[in-house]
C-alpha cells in the first residue's frame, strides 16, 4: 500500500485546507461552495470544525467541466465587476443592490473599514438574462415606486445577506440545538434573554450561538462592524427569528434538556458515631449527545 494511499485510508474525510488544495479553491471558495451546497462536509468528530469526505472529493473531481465550472460557480464580484455584469454603472448596480433585487453573498470589511459586498457572479448573470428584469436594466430612471423606496433610504443588502447567511448555518446544523444558535446568531443579547430566561439553557445556546465572519479581533472596530452587520435591525426580521428560535428550542429541549449543576445529596450521619464528614454521593455520569437532523430553510429574498 503506498504513504498517499495508507493516508487516505486512516483519513477518510479532509481538513477544509487539504480539499481545497486537492480541489484547485481557494480556503474562501471552498467555504462558499459547502454553504451553497455544491461540496458536502461532516462534523469533525476529533476537534470540532467540518471535514470534507475523501468520496465527496473525489465526485466534485470527476464531474463534467471541472475544475472550471466549479470556479465559474463560487466566483464572487463587488460592485464595479458586478456592474459590467449587468452592463450597468455601478451606481445604478448599488441601487439595485439596495432594493434587495440582486443579493450579496459575502463581505469583507477593506482597510479603511468600508464594507465590501460580494455577489455570485453566476446570479447576476442569470438577472441579466431574464428578460423581466430589462426595463431595471436599460430603462433610465428606476420605476417610481423603487425610486420611492431608495429616496426613503432603503437599504436591504445586510438583511438579505443575513438572510442568505442563516439559511447557510441552518443547513450544516445537525440538531435543534445548533439551529437554535444559527437563529441566534442574528439577535443580540438582550433580544435572547428574553427568549431564553434559564441561564443555564442560555449558557448551553451560546456554544452553538456562531460569531460574524470577517470580524477580526474581538472588541477591534472591525469586529464591531462585523458584529452591527450580523445582528437583526429590522422589526419583521426580529419577530420572525424570535418566533423561529421559540419553536427550535422546543424541539431542543425534548431532545436533551440543557445541561445543569447536578444537586449533591449528603447522605444523613451515622448512628454510629464514625469520625470526619461522609462522603457524597458522586453525580450520575453525563451521557453523549444525542444526534438528530433537523434541517430548516431560511426565507431569503432570491435575486
């Protein structure tokens, strides 16, 4: 058996690192293609993180095209690429970007902590050629009820990518548990407290509560930015992930109730006169998770 062959057999899923090598991604491509479903990963049961199976590996390979149309399919644009896209000029790919009629995927926050929208390029291709979009596109002046809604200062690119970004951690959530924190995720502190009052159970949905991407250091200003971009500013979308992560928890609690300090009974003293206290009772041993798929969709705005 050769080293790569004896590897592969000890190793039957990838680090994210080594399936992007392998792939022909970069880190960044490969974790867009697993949150837009093209690449399958698995828990990683050693350490926490997602492993990308040597099977799935070797059927993303194999398919027709590759490795092209795998990049033509992760490809990201901002603005101004995004704008020749649509043979537009970039004020007018902003515009519709801001009515939420094209959806960012991605962003990043540039060294003069501006933040950067991503969108697939493939999308924006298929916007251009639907021919009901014509009139957004070559028309020149917006029709009057979007242009209404953009002199009110509408601005639905952050929601619509937290939209887009939630239905991505809901799909790698593998328990009611995790999709409790992939809800939670987008609420702010206060917002959860009042949904979940029992410390313990809010201490337990925290562990799954995922962070902001691109936020750097926690506390930088950047991870402000980041942590503003994430959370739940509109009042539709605040009463909907409230509603939604009240009726996950439900279903987390009936499958295993957060854990809490187990009470210790101290046996009563003997008759007999022994010397010295007596020993407690040891608490029953904690037993494993149990694991149980429960995928949700989210509600996202498809460009």
């Amino acid at each position: 058996m050769s080293r790569e062959t004896a590897t592969q057999t000890r190793h039957p899923a990838c680090t994210p690192s080594r399936a992007a090598r392998e792939l022909g991604l970069k880190r960044g491509e490969l974790d867009l293609a697993v949150h837009l479903g093209l690449i399958q990963s698995v828990p990683d049961e050693g350490g926490g993180g997602r492993r990308v199976p040597r099977a799935e590996i070797d059927r993303v390979s194999s398919a027709d095209g590759f490795p092209d149309s795998l990049l033509d399919r992760v490809k990201v644009v901002g603005t101004t690429d995004g704008a020749d896209v649509l043979d537009v000029t970039a004020s007018r790919f902003t515009r519709l970007a801001r009515l939420g009629l094209v959806v960012p995927v991605k962003f990043y926050l540039n060294r003069y902590r501006a933040v950067v929208w991503l969108y697939l390029a493939e999308e924006l291709k298929r916007f251009a050629a639907d021919e009901r979009n014509s009139p957004l596109l070559n028309d020149r002046r917006m029709p009057e009820g979007l242009r209404d809604m953009l002199d009110a200062g509408v601005d639905l690119r952050a929601r619509n990518w937290r939209g887009r970004h939630r239905g991505f951690l809901l799909r790698l959530a593998e328990d009611p548990w995790e999709s409790a924190g992939a809800l939670a995720a987008f609420l702010d502190p206060v917002q959860i407290a009042e949904i979940v009052p029992d410390p313990y159970e809010r201490s337990h949905l925290n562990r799954f509560r995922s962070g902001a991407p691109e936020s750097g250091a926690p506390g930088s200003p950047a991870a402000l930015i980041a942590e503003k971009i994430m959370t739940a500013d509109d009042p539709d979308e605040i009463d909907l992930l409230c509603a939604d992560l009240a009726a996950v928890l439900e279903d987390a609690r009936v499958m295993r109730p957060a854990p809490r300090p187990t009470a210790r009974r101290v046996p009563a003293p003997s008759h007999q006169g022994h010397l010295g206290s007596p020993r407690p009772e040891e608490p029953e041993p904690r037993r494993g998770w149990l694991r149980r798929l429960r995928r949700r969709t989210s509600r996202v705005t498809a460009p």
